[in-house]
C-alpha cells in the first residue's frame, strides 16, 4: 500500500514504532498509524484502502503484546475526536476512546451505576470488544448498541446479539472500528456510587501492582467469569491460584516478571522486550498445566510478527 495516496484530515504516519503506545512499552512499527480526525474522515480512509490491508483497532495499548517485529497493518488509533461521553436520559453514550474511568464518573454524577468499569484500564472500544468486567458485572449488561465503521467504509449500528458476547470475547467484524457505544445501568444516589468506586479503588490499589508497567490480568479466569469481590467468593479456579499453586508468583524471564503481589499480572520489571513477556506467559501456562491439568487461556492480546532470526 502506497500511504502517501491516502487523503486524510487525521494523521498518518507509516512504520510507526508502538512500543511507546502500549503500556507495557514493547513492540515493533505497525506499517502505517492512523489517528482520524473524525468518524467521516474514519469512512473515507477505509474506502480508499487496498483490498489486502487488515485494519487493526488500537485502543490505549492496556491489554496489548505488540510482538518485536511489528505488526503489518493498518492500526488505527482513536483519539480526540472520539472520547466524548453524554447522557441521555437514563443512557450513557460514550466514544470508544473515552476511558473507562471517566465514564464510570460521569455515569455516577448522573445516578447510573456503571461503577464496575471505573477500574477497569482502557477504554469503551476495549471494553465493548472484549466484554470488559469485574465485581460480577460485564460491559455486556449495560450494552444497548455500538456504532462501527466497517472495513469498507460503511457507518452502521451493530447490536449485542450480533457481537455475541462471551467472557472476555465478542464478534466484532473483521477489521471494523468500534466508534462508540450506547450503555444502561441501574439507577443510583450519585453519592453512593462514588463512595463504591473509591472502595473499588482502595482495594485494587491494595491487591494489584497499579505502580507498575502492566497490562492487567495476564490469563483469564479458568472458572470463566470475573472476581464478585463478595466475602464468599471462591479462588480454586481463579488464574492468580492456579499459578501460585504452580509456584510461578515473581517468576521471571529477562525483563518481564510475574508480579509478586498478584501472580496473574505481568509486568515489564525494565528492558523487556516482547519476546520476554510471551515466553514467561507461555512458561505460566506450562507449568500450571504440569501442576494441575488446567491450561489457562491468554486475557492480553497479543499480535503481530517476533522478529526475525
């Protein structure tokens, strides 16, 4: 693909390096970033594309392996122009770059109890794509619909039962951009609502390494579903146990690092490459199988090309 034929009112910059725009600072160039202006200008790049260009959607980079070698692609990058987030009645609608957090907050302001996504890291597009959730409530209980820009260039409206939501997976269409979202929760005293989230936070803060250059939970739960954060809440097949049964907490391989304060967060400890951070994810999930016959299943994404021998 010849980017300089592409017109755009955004920004495009071909071979940009994305270590810088993941939170654990590892990976390779993508072969163009797109950061659009809007969602017509999102349109219009997409229908001058070339048939054989994937298009992958880049959020925030908080649950993101970019592999050393780049990943040859199109990413495209919401930014400014896609963070919105209004109320509308007893409704949220969000851009998909609008942070998880800040929706939660505004969401609360406005008595709508969307607290569940205000620790969650990231943003709506992640949340949406990958059925985002904890304290036993999920991105697709408050889903009424999204918008997306397609891979040809199309705005269209897609609902829940076409995304098929699942623990920690959904449908999205090949190569389409998730623009925004509309989310209902139940209703609640604003006062109330912030007081939880800053007990949320409290706690997350005492249990995970939020100073520490991560990508949250590493595996997703082989129980299938999210922590409750109830006092009866059961941890057999929680990721974090079964790798400490394996003996895996603080494990490390060059540069990355099991955490010693929860063993299912990955951390780059300085230097690590992405290489470094695949292999020990891999030496998890071999051990843990050797230990109890339980093979955990990747929760960070990972894409992209290893560098070349």
């Amino acid at each position: 693909m010849n980017w300089d034929q592409i017109t755009t009112r955004g920004t495009l910059t071909a071979g940009r390096d994305l270590s810088g725009l993941t939170w654990l600072r590892v990976g390779g160039p993508a072969d163009a970033l797109f950061q659009p202006a809007d969602v017509q200008d999102l349109c219009d790049v997409m229908r001058q594309l070339e048939a054989g260009v994937t298009v992958f959607p880049m959020g925030v980079g908080s649950n993101l392996i970019v592999r050393d070698g780049g990943i040859r692609a199109l990413v495209v990058r919401l930014g400014r122009g896609f963070n919105s987030i209004e109320i509308e009645g007893d409704t949220v609608v969000a851009g998909a770059a609008a942070l998880d957090a800040h929706v939660a907050r505004k969401a609360a302001d406005a008595g709508i109890d969307l607290t569940f996504l205000r620790t969650i890291p990231g943003s709506i597009g992640g949340a949406v794509r990958m059925n985002a959730g904890c304290y036993g409530s999920y991105t697709a209980d408050a889903f009424l619909s999204a918008q997306i820009v397609t891979r040809s260039g199309e705005l269209r409206e897609i609902s829940g039962d076409e995304l098929n939501f699942r623990y920690r997976q959904t449908d999205m269409p090949e190569g389409a951009v998730l623009v925004s979202a509309r989310l209902r929760g139940p209703a609640g005293d604003p006062e109330d609502l912030h007081a939880r989230m800053q007990a949320q936070l409290a706690k997350r803060d005492e249990t995970q390494p939020t100073k520490e250059r991560s990508a949250g939970s590493t595996f997703r739960n082989p129980a299938g579903f999210s922590s409750t954060g109830r006092a009866d809440d059961v941890h057999d097949l929680k990721a974090w146990k079964v790798i400490d049964n394996a003996g895996m907490r603080g494990a490390r391989r060059g540069g990355a690092q099991m955490s010693e304060k929860h063993s299912n967060f990955m951390i780059n400890a300085g230097g690590a490459t992405a290489a470094d951070l695949e292999g020990l994810g891999e030496d998890v999930r071999k051990k843990v199988y050797e230990q109890s016959g339980i093979t955990l299943e990747w929760e960070i994404m990972r894409v992209g090309d290893p560098l070349a021998e």
